[in-house]
C-alpha cells in the first residue's frame, strides 16, 4: 500500500501539473533524499514517492520543480516569481495514507493534507 502520495493541478491552466520533477527528502539532522520522481499526465506519480521501509514517522519535505514547468508552457520572466516550490509536513502516524496535492500558478500555491 502505498503511503505519500501527491499529485499537482496547474490553476492557471485548469490542468494536471504534468511533467514536474518532485524531490522526496527526510529531514532530521540532515536531509536525506528518498526519491525523486516526474509526475505524469495526470499530475501523479507512477511509483510510490516513499519506500515502504522508509516510511517512518517525523518530518519530510517535497520539492516541487515548477519554473522548469512553468517555462516549457508560458512565458515567463529570467528569474520566476516561484521556482521551487517546497513544503515540508510532519508524519506522525505510518498506518496512515498521507496524500499532500499542490495547487499552483506561476504566482502563488496552496498544499492540504489530502485523502
């Protein structure tokens, strides 16, 4: 069973977020990166975004790759106002399914724990 999941819908669009590269870390000390993925057509991953061995309570963080998104469909300027866009979340219990979605534009984002 898979146990993070996320997926991306472009507001601006009004379409999935597909092709955005996603970084999955744990953080402790350290970050330590647990995967990286590209999201598909659907603006979700194929794969499960955590192994299920390291899947562990405390805290993770998300990278979402949005500029390089953003600059293949719109014109935007050298520096976009949001490039990466990174939420960090606490897991504290690994029974659960833990969905964490991303609504985005090229100016603005929203995150919710999702079902």
């Amino acid at each position: 069973m898979t146990k993070l999941t996320t997926h991306v819908l472009d507001v601006y669009s009004g379409k999935p977020g597909k092709n955005i590269k996603v970084d999955i870390y744990y953080v402790s000390k350290n970050r330590i990166k647990l995967n990286s993925v590209v999201l598909n057509n659907d603006g979700r991953s194929e794969k499960s975004l955590v192994k299920e061995s390291d899947f562990k309570e405390g805290e993770y963080e998300m990278i979402f790759h949005i500029g390089d998104y953003y600059k293949e469909i719109i014109n935007l300027p050298k520096i976009p106002f949001l490039n990466e866009v990174v939420i960090r979340f606490g897991i504290s219990n690994t029974k659960e399914h833990y969905h964490v979605p991303l609504l985005v534009s090229p100016w603005s984002y929203s995150t919710y724990r999702g079902s």
